[in-house]
C-alpha cells in the first residue's frame, strides 16, 4: 500500500479531514454546553482516523452507513460542514432541514445513507446497499461503521449473514471504542480479538489500530478491492478510544481518568503529523497552515449556521407521509 505519510497530497487531505472533524466537534460541544444546541450529542474526538482512513479507500458513489456517533462519517465522506452545523442548530438549511439533529444526518449525494440513533440500525440498511449494487450490477461497495455495542444486536447477525450468504459486497467496520454506553466490550464479549467472531460467519476479519490512520487505510483498501471483485464481504475491528463520555449526560463514572489520559497520550491526529514530519513530507509551519484553514473554515460555518433561517410551523408535515 501507498505510504500516506510520504505522499504529500494525502497527506494534506488526511490532516484536513482529521482537524475538521475534530474542530466541528469541539465547536458543538461548545455550542452544547452554552445551550445552543439542544437534544442530545454523541462526540468521536479521538477517533478521527477511524472514517479518515476508511473513507479515502471510497469513491464518492460509494455507500456508508453511520452511527449514532456518526459527525466523522458524515465529514469523511464529503459532507457540507455547513449545512452539519446547520442541522445541529435545527436551521432550515441543515441536511434534514433542521429536524433530525445530530444523530440522523443523511447525504445521499456523497453516498451517506445516515447516521442512526438505532444502535445495530445501519448494518441491514448496507446490507440492503450491498445487494442493490450487486442486483444494478454496479461496482459500488457499502461500508457499515459501527460500535462494540452494536455486535450484540440481533440486526448485526442477520445483517452479516445475508451478507455472507449472497456473497454482497459490504464491509462491517466495528470502531471499537473499548464501551458500549457504560459496559467495557472486554466484559460484554469473551473474545480476545472481536475479529474472531468473523470466522464463525464465515467471512476475513481482521483487527487494525484504529488511532493508526494507514492501518485503517490498508485494512479497508483490501476488503473493498475484495468486495468489488465480487467475493464477498470483510469485517474491519478498529480499535479506539473516545475522549469524551457516551453522550452529554454521561459522568464518566465507569472508566478513569488516568485511563483516558493514556489514550489522549495516543493522539491520532498529533501521531499522523509526527509522521509526517519525520518523511520530510511537510513542515510544522505547512501543519499549522492546515490547522488554521480548518479553524476559519468552522468559525464560518457556526457564523454561517447561525445566522440561518428558522424552519417554519408552516412547513411542518412537509416530510409526514402518514397522516
């Protein structure tokens, strides 16, 4: 595989997509915490390389389907900041025009088929992806993020077995960010490796570092290339860790604090940039260029966001089809 760290445009775009869904995150949770933003808020800072590296092995007509935790998938795979930020806000302007907030954004023109507050809710729907390409004979390949959690679900074995059993070309990716809401995945599950549970569905599995964005990058790469080539589907087990808590309204009390400094110690983004720097690819005034560019890019889009319209009472059942 191509070394990403020496090869300077994607280099530049890793970074990019990195700091963008970092620095969104950081802003909705700020705009979170002034109550600016209302419901509720599932934030993946520190599990950037997670969708960076998976969706640069896509094309824009692939499919994705995402997660409760979904704001990297949605930037990854090419959303509008903007109109994110929007729809966080409930203006007219965001992807749902304001009414399915964080946790049901959808871009079906960059392939995003939505995020899902259904934990396990997006593994039948790329399932479904996956056999419309196959029947349309397209080339197209569904990518399936999402959590520990998720495994434990019925929807996850029906999914990953017609997905075996009509060879569809889909590829589960588990980011395993060590909980599901409070249960460490080492209680909820006996296994060393979640990738082992491949083998009892009769499909690859294999185990990458999910903070180690090329690992991520390469995993993917094969098991897409696989899918493409009609042979199948690949599960993915990335593992991860989340900074902040499940949601909003979690206290942390299940985990420790020195637990979650060890793995703010293994920064993926910081990691990248190190690498980087070491194949002379770019400097540290170039990263900070990128760092920049990204920070003015959201601090438009909040002004941006903010400053759109309201959805209108008027328009209320506009999307109702059931009366």
């Amino acid at each position: 595989m191509n070394n990403l760290a020496a090869d300077k445009d994607k280099a530049v775009e890793i970074l990019t997509t990195m700091w963008r869904i970092r620095r969104f995150e950081e802003a909705v949770d700020d705009l979170f915490g002034r109550g600016l933003m209302h419901g509720t808020m599932h934030l993946s800072i520190g599990q950037e390389a997670v969708p960076t590296g998976a969706c640069l092995a896509l094309t824009r007509e692939d499919y994705i389907t995402s997660t409760h935790r979904g704001h990297g998938h949605c930037i990854a795979k090419g959303a509008s900041i903007e109109r994110m930020m929007a729809e966080l806000l409930a203006k007219e302007t965001g992807y749902c025009k304001g009414r399915g907030g964080s946790m049901h954004i959808a871009d079906p023109e960059t392939g995003n088929l939505g995020a899902n507050g259904i934990v396990a809710g997006g593994i039948p729907i790329a399932t479904g992806a996956g056999l419309a390409a196959q029947m349309k004979g397209t080339d197209q390949v569904a990518v399936c993020f999402h959590g520990d959690g998720a495994m434990g679900e019925g929807a996850w074995h029906e999914g990953v077995v017609l997905a075996n059993m009509w060879q569809l070309p889909v590829v589960f990716i588990c980011e395993n960010n060590k909980y599901g809401m409070s249960m460490s995945s080492e209680q909820a599950f006996r296994l060393e490796k979640l990738s082992d549970r491949a083998l009892g569905y009769g499909i690859p599995g294999v185990t990458v570092d999910g903070n180690d964005v090329q690992a991520v990058h390469d995993a993917v790469a094969t098991a897409v290339a696989r899918a493409r080539a009609g042979e199948g589907p690949t599960f993915i087990e990335a593992l991860t860790y989340r900074w902040k808590g499940h949601s909003k309204s979690d206290k942390n009390l299940y985990r420790t604090r020195e637990e979650i400094e060890q793995w703010q110690g293994r920064d993926p983004i910081l990691a990248f940039e190190k690498e980087v720097v070491a194949h002379g690819t770019l400097d540290e005034k170039q990263l900070e260029e990128i760092r920049t560019m990204v920070r003015d890019e959201l601090r438009a889009a909040v002004r941006t966001a903010n400053a759109a319209p309201e959805p209108s009472a008027d328009d209320l059942l506009s999307a109702v089809y059931a009366k």
